[in-house]
C-alpha cells in the first residue's frame, strides 16, 4: 500500500492511496492475476490516542489478459487507530 497526505485540517485529515499486487490461482503460475485498487480516506482524531478513519475506492483485477469484472468494483474501509501520533 502506497499512500499520501499528511495535511491536517483541525480534527481531520484526508490521504490517498492505492494497494496493489500480483498472484496467481495455481502453484505453477499458469493463472496471474493482477490487482489495484486506490483508495481515499479520511482520518479523524477522537481522542489523543485514538483515531478513527472511512473511505473508499474501486478494485481493478486484471486476469490472464482478460478482465474480471465479477471481482471488480467498489471497496468501503473503516479504519481504528490506536497509539501515539
């Protein structure tokens, strides 16, 4: 996961970022796949250790050469943080 946006606006902060990566249906690679899927996210402080995050974004899977339309589609994130900032 790559991701950007360390800007704060008060209490909030936006960032965006995107997930990708490669695999395959078989031990012997005769079915790649490759996927990603970017995302935005917004991040909100609700206490001093604890923040809370919603986002969204689309997953792309690319198939053997072929798209895969069944897996595609839009993807919804609920993020916890816990620690020192």
């Amino acid at each position: 996961m790559a991701q950007g946006g360390d800007i704060t606006y008060g209490s909030t902060r936006p960032s965006f970022g995107t997930g990708r990566g490669a695999g395959s249906t078989s031990y012997d690679w005769e079915d790649p796949f490759l996927v990603v899927e970017p995302e935005a996210l917004v991040t909100l402080n609700v206490a001093e250790h604890f923040r809370i995050g919603f986002g969204g974004g689309y997953r792309f899977i690319e198939a053997a050469g072929r798209r895969n339309d069944d897996l595609d589609g839009f993807t919804f994130k609920l993020d916890f943080k816990f620690g020192i900032f």
